[in-house]
C-alpha cells in the first residue's frame, strides 16, 4: 500500500475518532446542564478536562474544523479555521455563523450546509470558493445537536492538476498535429498510443494498432530487422534508429525512417518506449534514381570503355574510376593517385607529345584532347583517347581538371588498315599509270618521228593528263600521311630561286592565258623538303591559275624575311569571301558559290600545303578581296631544324 | 652499246621502259623475277633499274646482295617505286639514285646517261 494511502486512511481513522469523541462532548455538555444542578463542582471538573483533550486533537490536526449547534452557533472553531476566515477563535465562539459571514450563506457550500443540516446526511464536496479565491475539500458531518465541518484548503494541488491538464492538453494537440508518426509502447512493446500521423502513416487507426496489433502493419520483407533491431536497442539501451516499410492493409507501401527512445520511471526504471515515424518514400525513391542512375552511369562507361578521372593539380591528386583502372589493365586500387603514377603507364615514345600538349592546356585553361598509347602491365600497347576540361572556378590558374579515357584501339587498328589500304590502292594506280605514261611518251616520239605532228600533240596532251592523275593519287596519299602522321620529310640543301624557277617554267607550260611573272629572287642556299616545297608551290600556282579564269597574269614574289623565305602568289581572279577566309586551309574545303561551283578538285591542295609547310616550321596564310583576286603567302625557314623522331 | 637491266614485276612497266630505252639506242635486258636479278650479271648491264616493291621480294634487299656482290659492285642502281618516302630507304640500301614513278621519258634518260657516262 503506497505511503499516501496509508496517511489518507490514518487521517480518516483520526476524523472518525473526533466526530466521535465530538458526540462525546455535546453528551457531556448536556448531561453538564443537570450537573449544574446536580454537583456543580464535579460537572465542572469533568467538562474542563473533556474540553481540553478534545480542543487538543483539534488544534494538532491541519485540517479547518468548525462546530455548530442547530442555529449556527459556532460551539468550537479551531485555530487553522479562523485563520482560513481571517478572524480568532475566541472572536468568533458563541457568535451565528451566518451573522458573521452573511455572504457565504447563498454560496455552494453554504447551502450544502444547510441542507446537511436539514437532512441530517454527511456530505463531501470539493469546489472553488469565490469569496476565499480558493479551493476547498469541504466534510460535513451533522448530528443531532447540530454539524460540524473539516475542511482543507486544496488550492494548491489543483494548481498542479490544472497544470497537469494543460500539460496533457499541449502534449495531445502536439502530437496529433505533428508531422510525424508518434507511439508509445509499454516495456512489452504492446501499443498504448499512436497519434493521428501515425494512423494516416500506418493505415489503421489506433484500435487496430493497439497491443501488438502494430505489429502486422510493418513490411512483411522488414519485419525480421525491425525485430531485431528492436531487440538490439532494448539490450544494449541504445536509441533504436532504423529505415523500414510499413504496408497499409490495403497494400500501400511507404518508406519510414524510426526512432525511438525508452521511457523511465522516477527510479530510473523502463517502463516502456516512446517514438517517431517519418515519411521519408520520396528521399528513398530519389536515392533509388541516384543509384539507378550511377549504375546505368558505370554499366556504359564500361560497355564503352571509358573510364572517368579527376585531376587535382595542386594537391597532385588523380581519382581514377574501377573502370579507368580495367582501362589500364590495373586491378582496383592499383593505381597510385598521382600524375606521376599515371604518366609512367603512357608509351615512352608519346610521353613528350602528351605532356607538351597538357602544358598547353593548362597554361591556356583549354580543353584537353589527345590521343596516346599507354603500357598495360603485361606489356600490351593499347590507344587511348583522352579529353577533359579545367575547372576555374576562383582563380585563372587551372586547378582541376575532369575528364575521360577513351580505349580505341580498335578504332585505331582499322585507321591502320585503311591508310594501308589507301597506300597499297594508291601504289596499285600508279602502276597502269606508269606504263601508260611510258607507252605514250614512245608513241609521241615515235609520231613525231614520222613527222604526225597533230597526233604526237594529242599524245602529248594524254600524257598532260596522266600528269594530273598522277597529282590526284599523289594527293590522296598524302592526305592519308599526314592523318597518320607519317608524312616523310627528306631534307635536301638547294638554291632557291631554282626550285622556284623549275616550278614556274613548268607550270607556265600548263596554261596559256597567263603569264607567270617571278619577282624578287632569292638566291640563297636554303635546307628544307624540295620536293614538298616544290609541291606546295606548285599547289598555289594551280590554283592562282585555277581561280581566275579571265586574268591574264600571275605574280610570284619571293624574299627573305628574317630567318625565314617568305613565297607569294598573287592572282586576280575570283578572291575568297572574308567569313571563308579561313577556312580554306581546312580539309575537304572548297571555296563555293554561285560563281565558283564549277572550279574543279578535292580540296585537298591547300590543307596538304599547309600542313607540310606546318611540318616544315613554317606557316601559310591568305590575303583576298572578293571579286579582286587573292595572294596566298607561306614562310619557311632558310635552315629547318632537324625534327626529333617521333617514333 | 650500253647495257641496261630492268627489274619490275609488271610486264607493262618493263615494256614500256624497254621502249623508251631501245628509242635511245640502249640494249635492255628485263626480268619480272626479283630472285634472278643477281644471276643477270652475266649480261654484265651497265646500269640497273631495280623496282622496289618486286613479288615476294624486296628490291632493297637485292640491291643490298647486287652491292655485296664483287661483279657487280661498282654497278650503279637506281632504284624505282611509286612511293617516294623509300627515297631514304632506297639510299640506304646502297642504292646510287632513285626515281620516283611515273616518271617522264626525259628524266630516265637523264638518270641513265649520268651513269652510263660515269662507268
């Protein structure tokens, strides 16, 4: 039995005994009227002693204890009474109740009073007393000489009650509206509230959750962890915090993140749990599409052989993807995580190009894009492709750079077959070619022999366009060269001015419309490719030639520019639009229009040209009017320096 | 009379340069074989035109055993092909000048009357 209990009923027991002990009293006081007349003196003696062990039960109890006869004489009041009422006892004895206090009399209590007093029954009643400002617990208990009341002041208590009201008030309104799902479970686990969100949650209202029935509403596939989980938290007392589903009986599922904490008593004992449910479906459905979509990322770097880097310049840091890493022939983790690290698997023979071009791009932030071999451990040689771009977000110094690794070997190798292809098709036209060309030169020779001067000229007019044949093949070929990068330089040491002059005699034979005029001779030694030079000049005269139709002249100028031989062609014909400009030296390009559709060729001249004067350490460029004519200029120089070998 | 060995594995190619060289009086031998070249040295040419690219074989490595070869030896070679990036190769084979296909009428004689006036 609590301790409250037993002072409760110790305190009852004492009220008994006073009521009692009060019947006594009024007993004696009435026999003490007889005394009076009977034996005054030992009446007396027995009244007084009567009246002092009474009064002193009554002023050692805490409660207010206020004795009446039938006219609402007050016959006793003790001291915790009076001071209830503001007044003292002694004032107060003798006096009617309801002339002292004329206002308590329509009061609740003040009737129950008199209505006890009316029907003689014990009353007990608790309520708020207006002109006091108090709460009062109030017992009535009447006899037949009259009433008496106990009663206590409460106020306080239901000050902690309100409070305590309020605070379930507060705590209710919180966790209905709540965001999330709350419960509370006994030590059990046997549910003992769930609040509105958790029923919308779980799908079932809180009958239903009540007891284990909570139990059924979790996913059947995370029921077993949830369980286990659970266990884990209450054994080891830590806050349990898990992700899982509840499926509502009507199927819905919904991911849910949990937690939930013990609740103790005031000795610190579990009694039960107390926790949280949050929706977290959408976060779940987001992370699946992340993965899915990493996956889908991974699955066709890899179909494609692509591995991902990321380049961390000042902190020379590499992160290479698994992928990258199988690119490499390298398994997970094997590859060191620096530039170094990576440079060392890249062929010796490209190194020089790879880290010449990186240079580049990091001193002009540009974007990374070259193609290399690389080393695999086991010896193999395989080509990469590889491209990237700097991140500059605060500075202008490159810092990061992100990119990818191509494999294409593959693409490579047929880049092989066909340049072999195109070298072995061309080596193949030029045979028939060869003895064509024989076979009508001894023709020619032979009409002009026997004196068929028109038929030798025709003969000589074929061979004219073998000649032109020939250049076709010759230019094909060098195309296929010069994207492999296998187009041969052979260096030779000649005066100048006589290439020039052996290509301007021979070209003059090719047209008679104009009239090809050398200017400003250069007669110095030079080393360079004679036969490139040669072809590349020969190139802008053709095409001077080609591109003005209706001119009558053509100017080759040559000079020395400070280390360098600086050639110019200058005709008067079609010229090149300015946005055309420069495009020109592009492969396949040609310059069209209404006017120039009909111009014949592969458009492969001028990108052949330039890219052997590129080789040869030179650069060419354009000047032209549109409708005025165009004067094309290369410079090389006088001595090129011999180039590293670049296999 | 001059007397010039032709190695090409085209017979066109061979007639027609027989052609040429026989309207400049030059006596000609011919052989679309690589592996016989060595054995024409009984015909004692003054110059040899040896085709690069011959069936089966290369042309660099007879001119290499036509150099070796102490008939021959002083023999001048001018090598042909229709690719002129062997011009080095060519050179380096031992060959003494090398002409690149096709070529005029008029630059094979040239090639041919350096060297026949040399030996």
């Amino acid at each position: 039995m609590p301790e409250s209990k037993k002072l409760q009923k110790e305190n009852l027991d004492l009220k008994r005994k006073l009521a009692e002990s009060q019947d006594e009293l009024r007993a004696i006081q009435e026999g003490a009227v007889d005394a009076v007349v009977v034996g005054r003196n030992k009446k007396t003696h027995i009244y007084s002693l009567a009246n002092t062990i009474v009064s002193n039960i009554l002023e050692t109890i805490t409660d207010g204890f206020v004795s009446f006869d039938e006219k609402w004489n007050i016959l006793y009041i003790n001291h915790q009474a009076a001071k209830t009422l503001s007044r003292k006892p002694e004032d107060l004895v003798g006096k009617n109740f309801w002339k002292e206090f004329p206002s308590y009399k329509n009061t609740v209590f003040g009737k129950l009073y008199q209505k006890s007093m009316k029907d003689k029954k014990a009353r007990f009643y608790e309520d708020y007393f207006a002109p006091l400002n108090a709460w009062f617990s109030v017992r009535v208990y009447p006899s037949k000489f009259g009433l008496s009341l106990y009663f206590q002041d409460i106020t306080s208590q239901k000050k902690v009650d309100e409070l305590l009201k309020q605070s379930e008030t507060k705590f209710y309104t919180l966790t209905t509206n709540a965001p999330v799902g709350i419960f509370m479970t006994d030590i059990d686990g046997n549910c003992l509230y769930v609040n509105e969100m958790w029923q919308k949650l779980a799908g079932i209202p809180f009958a239903k959750a009540k007891g284990q029935g909570w139990t059924k509403i979790i996913h059947p596939a995370d029921r077993e962890k949830v369980f286990i989980e659970w266990q884990k938290a209450v054994t080891k007392k830590k806050i349990f915090h898990l992700e899982y589903r509840f499926q509502t009986p009507e199927g819905k599922v919904s991911w849910l993140e949990g937690n939930a904490v013990s609740l103790k008593n005031d000795q610190g004992k579990i009694i039960g749990y107390i926790g949280t449910v949050s929706d977290i479906t959408s976060r779940k459905a987001a992370e699946e599409k992340l993965i899915h979509s990493q996956e889908r990322l991974m699955l066709a770097q890899s179909a494609g052989k692509i591995g991902t880097f990321e380049w961390l310049l000042p902190e020379n840091k590499v992160i290479w993807t698994p992928e990258l890493e199988r690119l490499y022939g390298m398994s997970e983790g094997e590859f060191g995580n620096t530039y170094e690290s990576w440079i060392k698997r890249v062929h010796p023979d490209d190194v020089e190009k790879v880290e010449k071009h990186l240079k580049e791009v990091i001193a002009h932030s540009g974007m990374y894009n070259i193609e290399f071999r690389i080393m695999l451990p086991d010896g193999a040689i395989k080509w990469m492709l590889g491209t990237g771009a700097f991140f500059n977000r605060d500075t202008k110094n490159a810092k990061r750079m992100v990119g990818i690794n191509i494999d294409i070997t593959a693409r490579k190798l047929l880049e092989k077959q066909k340049d072999e292809f195109i070298s072995i098709a061309s080596h193949e036209l030029k045979t028939p070619v060869t003895s064509i060309k024989g076979y009508g030169q001894v023709l020619k020779m032979m009409l002009e022999q026997k004196g068929e001067a028109k038929a030798a000229s025709i003969v000589g007019k074929m061979d004219g366009q073998l000649n032109k044949l020939t250049d076709l093949i010759g230019d094909l070929l060098d195309v296929t060269k010069i994207e492999a990068g296998r187009l041969q330089l052979t260096l030779n040491k000649f005066v100048f001015n006589d290439l020039v002059t052996e290509v301007v005699e021979a070209m003059q034979l090719t047209t008679d419309k104009h009239k090809l005029i050398q200017k400003s001779n250069v007669y110095n030694f030079i080393k360079t490719d004679r036969d490139r030079i040669g072809q590349v000049l020969t190139n802008l005269i053709s095409n001077a030639i080609k591109y003005s139709p209706h001119a009558t002249k053509i100017i080759i100028y040559s000079e020395i520019v400070d280390s360098y031989v600086q050639v110019c062609v200058q005709d008067f014909g079609v010229g090149i639009p300015k946005d055309k400009k420069d495009h020109v030296f592009e492969r396949f390009f040609r310059v069209s229009g209404p006017n120039t559709s009909t111009f014949p060729g592969l458009g492969l001249g001028l990108y052949i040209s330039s890219e052997i004067v590129k080789r040869l350490d030179g650069k060419i460029w354009v000047e032209s009017i549109k409708g005025r004519g165009s004067t094309f200029c290369f410079r090389i120089p006088l001595k090129k320096k011999p180039e590293r070998k670049n296999k | 009379m001059k007397r010039i060995l032709v190695a090409d594995d085209d017979p066109s190619i061979l007639e027609a340069i027989q052609l040429m060289l026989e309207i400049y009086g030059y006596t000609v031998d011919t052989t679309v074989d690589g592996k016989v070249v060595e054995k024409m040295k009984i015909f004692k040419p003054d110059v040899i035109l040896l085709d690069i690219w011959m069936s089966g074989v290369d042309g660099r490595d007879i001119c290499r055993k036509l150099k070796a070869d102490t008939l021959l030896c002083k023999t001048p070679v001018i090598m042909i092909s229709a690719s002129k990036d062997v011009r080095v190769s060519s050179k380096e084979s031992g060959a003494d000048d090398f002409l690149a296909k096709p070529f005029e009428m008029e630059e094979l004689i040239q090639y041919i009357e350096k060297y026949t006036k040399a030996s």
